[in-house]
C-alpha cells in the first residue's frame, strides 16, 4: 500500500478487503467440507444394523444351595 496514491488508497482497501473475504469464506467452506466428510466416514464406520437378531446371553447356572435341596428333596421326597 506504500506505492498506492493516497486518493486512490481507499478503493485499493476495499478491493483488498473484498478479497480478503472471500478467501477467509472460501477457507470456512473448505473446512466444512472436510468435516463434512469426516463425520460422515465416522458415522459409516460405526454403522449397526438395528434389524439383526441381538445377541444371546445365556442364564447362570443354578444356585449351589439349590441345587443341594433339589438333591435332598429328591432323596428324601
């Protein structure tokens, strides 16, 4: 801006900060973009599908006090 002319200093500013402006918009959508991108190759990574059989989880076994009176009651009942 040192080499400008002082009447012509104004107009040189406003195109420079048009300019500005538009690479700093130009720099936020590419940066949306990429995260953009990113959330959604996270969301296919962790894809389940809710229509699959859940997993079976089987029951404990019995208890060993009674199992003892189911024997006992066997035996003697």
């Amino acid at each position: 801006m040192g080499k400008v002319t002082a009447e012509d200093r104004p107009a040189f500013g406003e195109k420079i900060n048009r300019v500005k402006e538009k690479v700093e918009s130009g720099i936020k959508e590419f940066e949306k973009k990429i995260s953009d991108k990113a959330v959604y190759e996270k969301i296919n990574a962790s894809y389940c599908d809710v229509t699959l059989p859940g997993k079976f989880h089987e029951i404990g076994h019995r208890h060993p006090i009674s199992s003892t009176i189911a024997e006992i009651v066997e035996i003697f009942g």
